[in-house]
C-alpha cells in the first residue's frame, strides 16, 4: 500500500480524515482512500482533530466513528460545523438507530455510513461527497504543495539507482519526451514526478494518469475532456488531463494499455500540441510536457500491431530503464526504515525500528512485487508487530501472511511440518484445528489485502461466500 499523494483517478491530491480510535478501522479505511488516489490522514479521538485543525487546517473530507473516548463524533461534528461549517463530515457507526442517525444529520452530517461497510462503497461515497477534480484545481499552485508531508521520494545509493539520479538531474532540464520503463512496483510515478521537479515546469501541475486503470470507453474524455451532452451521463463540460496539465507535466502510467484509436488521437496532440474535446468545436491549444511509463515491452507491441511505431518514437525521445528491487538490495535497509516511519506517522502510533537480523532477512528476499511490495510490507509491521523493535519472527510471520515464505525458497509444507513438529512435541492439543483457523484467516487477509477490503470479490477468489468471509474474520475485529 502507497502513501500517495498523486492525482491518479483525479482527486489531486484531496486530503480526507479519518478519525476512529479503532486502529483496524482507521488502517483499512484509510488504506482503501490511498488506494483511490487521496491523501489520507488518522486520529484516533475528536481532541487530536481539533489540534490538527488549528496546526493544518481543514481537510477536504472528514470521516468520523460516534462511539470514541472523549467528545464522541457528534460532538466533534458539532464543534466542526461551528468552525468550518463547508467542511463535508461523515458520520460511521454500528448503531444504526433512528437516534444515531437523526443526531448525526441533525448535526449537519453529510452522510451516515453503517458498520460494518463495504469499503468501495466507502470510497464511492467519498468520491460523490468531494467535488470534481477541476473545480477544485488551481492551476497557478504546485499540486505538490497540496501534501502534508511533501510527495514521497526516490531513495537509494547503488550504482544503479545514482545512475538514475544522474539521468533525471540531465533530463528535468531538457523538454524532451521520455519513456520510463520498469517493471510493476519500481517506482515509475517517483521519477516522473522528479523529473518534474526539478524542471522549469515545476510551478505548474503534475497531473498523472494510469491508462491501464480507466475503461476504455471513458479514456478519451479522461484525457481530452468532453463537452456538456457529448455523451450520455455528459451533463457538463469536463476539463481533460490535457488541459489540466497545461503549462506542466502529465505523466500517463501504463501507456503500453492504450487503445489504438486514442493512440492515434495522443500522437497529434503530442506532434501539434491541440486538440478536440469530446463532442466540442473550440480547437485547444496546450503546452504539456509527457512522460510516459511502462512495464511492457513496446518493441514487441509494435511488432504485434497493438502500438503504433510513430507514437513510440514520438514517446521514446530518451527512455529510462528502472532497475528492479532485486538489482539492488543494498539499498532495502533505507527503503525499509523509511517506509516504516512513514507508516507510523500515518498510523499515528510510537515509532518502530527493524532489528540487525530483521534487515538482513529482508535483504535475503527477492521482492518480485519490488519497492512497492516492501512499502505493503513495512506498513503491515508498522500495524501489527507488537513491540517496537521489529524481529525477523515478526518479518516471517508479515512475510507468510501476504503470500510470501521466508526463508530460501523453502515450500510451505515444510513450514507447515516444522511448526506441527513443534507443537506436537510440547504436548499441545487441538493442533489440527488451530491450523485449520490459521490457514483460514491467512488466506482470508491475503485475499481481502489483494481485493483492498472488498468481501464480496475475496470470497469470489477464494470460491467460498461472503458470509463465510465475514463470519471467520475474527473475534479480534472490532466492531460498533
């Protein structure tokens, strides 16, 4: 899971709240908003938000839970609505009662959202309650300055990542096309978003797009805009990508996805700089930097058909190749503790340290999921080791939970036997069912982690239902 603070899915960057003093439900909620491109912030009672507020200001969007130790959330929605009374705030609470309910939208509450939810209706929901990406773009601030924390940074020290460094110094300054190729996880976006950094496009707007993660039909006017009655459901003009950036840098993720036709449509505004929206008249004149980016080999894809060999030239001006985590272990220590950190901040908990043999176990793993499988990994630890030194049984342990052994490639029979050899030989009982209840609630978390938190969609992976799903979550979550 990313800390992202892009403008993928077009929220740029919108901050969102999350205040419940349940650690689980603040973790998982916030997670499913980073996913969907938001800047999340947790607290865990109305008074760390009321802190927040006079240190940050307001957020865009605040969640709150009613039953918390301290002002409840209707008392914090009241105490918001004095305040900030444009600020959106939705209520979450088991107890979905008229009582509940009639407090919180008497209170000013935009919306009630029942315990427990679906977490894409959650994030639906937050994406209804903000307004639209456009309407709140100012074009003559840097998007970057919309994060908290600044955006997340490009770290290492191997050769190869200092040769990357070199490069993106050489290029930011160049307005020159370029093509980032990498595999998933290696960190595309970070250099794009260095690139424009440190260019003299840097006032003006990062706009991202991952063209794998829009429907096909929807990608033309996510990148070119569309005007009011183009379309069914077009009822109002909608300022594309294109236009966002204008002036700045537009990074297009994934671009070895795009259909032909909008391939054929990006190579003109790339060779003349203007263009149509959907259904419009008025010819749009832009000055937009591209960076493209890739996992796919696009030499192939021309060869196929599936790419067009005039665009990949026009895109391929000078091409960064990102090496994968496994080319350079040597820089998973201060990866890890970065993003260990970082979690902790989030999560709002004391800070936590890897032990000795800890970074020596991650550097043993190959991380085919690559920096972004050791940043899910790093803020799993950071919300369920227990203490603060994180041992290489917590990394084990973390590591089998997501699907991954440790160890040397070792089968997980084998695991399996050593801790049944164990547990046998100091006289315990009920062995086959604790692991029945282990592999269950290990393929539960696993399944549920890859759907980010959808139950229906886990369960339809895992071929059972939903409301097995549900019932063998666990006496341990929390519920209200």
């Amino acid at each position: 899971m990313s800390s992202n603070v892009s403008v993928a899915g077009g929220h740029h960057a919108q901050r969102i709240w999350v205040v419940d003093d349940d650690r689980s439900v603040r973790f998982v909620l916030a997670t499913a908003l980073r996913d969907a491109g938001y800047n999340v912030d947790g607290f865990d009672s109305a008074s760390a938000v009321l802190q927040a507020l006079s240190a940050r200001g307001a957020p865009d969007l605040l969640f709150t839970d009613v039953r918390m130790p301290g002002d409840d959330g209707l008392v914090l929605l009241d105490k918001l609505k004095a305040s900030h009374p444009q600020l959106p705030v939705i209520v979450m609470s088991a107890y979905t009662d008229v009582s509940s309910t009639a407090g919180a939208f008497r209170g000013g509450a935009h919306e009630f959202l029942s315990k427990p939810f679906d977490l894409d209706d959650a994030v639906a929901l937050a994406a209804r309650t903000l307004p639209d990406a456009e309407e709140t773009i100012d074009t003559a601030t840097p998007v970057a300055a919309a994060a908290d924390e600044g955006p997340p940074q490009l770290i290492g020290d191997t050769p190869p990542m200092r040769a990357l460094f070199r490069a993106i110094g050489r290029l930011a300054q160049a307005p020159l096309s370029v093509l980032i190729n990498g595999e998933t996880g290696t960190g595309k976006e970070l250099v794009a978003r260095a690139l424009h950094q440190e260019s003299p496009r840097a006032r003006k707007p990062f706009v991202a797009l991952n063209t794998a993660a829009i429907p096909a039909e929807l990608l033309e006017s996510e990148l070119f805009g569309h005007e009011a009655g183009a379309f069914t459901g077009a009822q109002k003009r909608h300022i594309g990508r294109f236009e966002q950036a204008d002036g700045g840098t537009l990074f297009l993720d994934e671009i070895g996805d795009m259909p032909l036709p909008l391939q054929t449509r990006l190579l003109r505004v790339l060779a003349e700089g203007e263009f149509f929206r959907v259904g419009g008249r008025e010819l749009i004149r832009v000055d937009v930097r591209v960076i493209a980016a890739t996992h796919q080999n696009l030499e192939a894809q021309v060869a196929d058909g599936r790419f067009r060999a005039d665009l990949l030239h026009r895109l391929d001006v000078v091409r960064l190749q990102l090496p994968p985590l496994r080319e350079r272990l040597a820089d998973v220590p201060q990866l890890a503790e970065n993003f260990l950190a970082a979690a902790t901040r989030k999560l709002d908990i004391a800070g936590k340290r890897f032990s000795g043999p800890a970074l020596v176990r991650l550097q043993a793993y190959d991380w085919p999921g690559n920096v972004r499988e050791l940043e899910n990994v790093c803020w799993r630890l950071a919300a369920l080791a227990p203490a603060d030194v994180i041992s290489v049984a917590d990394l084990d342990a973390v590591l089998t939970r997501a699907g991954h052994l440790s160890g040397h490639g070792a089968a997980w029979e084998q695991h399996l036997a050593e801790w049944a050899r164990t547990r046998l030989a100091d006289g315990a009982e009920g062995v086959h069912a604790q692991a029945r209840e282990q592999l269950d609630r290990i393929l539960l978390e696993v399944a549920l982690q890859m759907t980010h938190g959808r139950r229906a969609e886990a369960a339809a992976r895992l071929g059972v239902g939903r409301n097995t799903v549900t019932r063998k979550l666990g006496p341990g979550r929390k519920r209200r």
